[in-house]
C-alpha cells in the first residue's frame, strides 16, 4: 500500500486472479513476464494504490497464484472464489464479501493487466471522496481498468453474475460515474495470448 496513502477514505484494493487463461493456453498469470512473472506487475499496481489492504482472489491454478502472491508480499490476503469457473462476476463477490464492513471503496486490479499507469490512481480516489459512485481511468475516449467503486456499490457486486464482471454497474451510473485522464494505454491492455507478452513493459 502506498506510502502517504493514510486518506480519511478507508479504501482496499482486490486483484483478479482466478481465470484460466484459455486463449492464453493456460497458466497465464504465472507466466514469465520481465523479471518475475505477468502477475507481479498487476501487484505491484495494487500495492501503490491508496489503500489499506489489498486482497487476491484466486480460481483455477490456486495453488500456483497463491505462491507468486505470498512470494510477492507477504501482506496480500488470498481468498480464493470457489465458483470462478461461472466467470469474473464470481470473483468479484468472492473479493467483495471479503472486505472489511467499514469499507468505503474498493479498487478492482485485472491480474492480466501489467501496464496500469499508477499515476491514476490517486485521482480516482479524490473524485470518490468528492462524492462520485465509482471512478474509472479512460484513454483516448476508452474506458480501462483498474476500477473504484463506492460501498453504495457493493450489493450489487456481490448479486452479479457471469463473466461481465462490473461493467453494467458502471454503465447505470451515468454522471456518477468519474472518469479520469490516463497518461497512457496502460489501462487499456491486457495480455490474452503469449504473443501479448512480448509489447508488455512490466
């Protein structure tokens, strides 16, 4: 959790770690990616992030996404979503019911996603304090990850279902809905398949 990150807000951060990685091949998130592996650098984003805490959720290859994550930084909790196979919606609920209750915010990291600029994470978490739902970077007119959503949001986390994780909370926002300015396509891309690695600056 980053230093200076004290705020009167109470934020944790979750990082999505429970996919199979299908078109990826399998053991995507463990798979080697500069000088640890494509996991490492979604962590390393959560940690600098505001916030208190910062939780792992895991699925399929537990075991292995466990190890990198306690290997990382002995301070990530796990929690492992039982029912990941359903899709992201799964996972979310599993990282959002395992929040403290005096939560007020939670970002959500994509274990995929090694390129977060973290410089737009502060911002999210200021235009949260000044009363938005939820907060999201965009870059060029796209809306990206990670994304902060407010306590108000968290029951209808825990009801979603399937794999569209939060994007239609996030859609029926509207105006609540603040977006911030990334500094680059960071929030934009993900590694899908090995030959994604490579353009990865992790």
């Amino acid at each position: 959790m980053a230093k200076g990150a004290e705020t009167t807000q109470r934020l944790e951060a979750i990082v999505l770690a429970a996919g199979a990685g299908v078109r990826f091949g399998g053991g995507k998130l463990t798979a080697p990616h500069g000088e640890g592996v494509l996991l490492e650098s979604a962590l390393r984003a959560a940690l600098a992030a505001p916030v208190r805490a910062v939780t792992v959720v895991t699925g399929a290859d537990a075991e292995a996404v466990a190890a990198v994550a306690r290997a990382f930084d002995p301070r990530l909790r796990i929690r492992h979503a039982p029912e990941h196979a359903e899709g992201m919606g799964a996972s979310l609920r599993a990282g959002v019911a395992a929040l403290p209750p005096d939560t007020d915010g939670v970002f959500v990291f994509l274990g995929d996603m090694p390129r977060v600029p973290t410089a737009v994470l502060r911002p999210m978490a200021e235009a949260l304090a000044r009363g938005a739902a939820a907060a999201a970077p965009v870059f060029e007119g796209r809306r990206g990850n990670p994304v902060l959503l407010g306590r108000a949001l968290f029951p209808q986390l825990l009801d979603l279902k399937g794999d569209t994780g939060a994007r239609a909370v996030l859609q029926a926002l509207g105006d609540e809905l603040a977006l911030v300015e990334a500094p680059d396509d960071g929030v934009l891309f993900d590694v899908d398949r090995p030959a994604d690695l490579p353009t990865a600056r992790g």
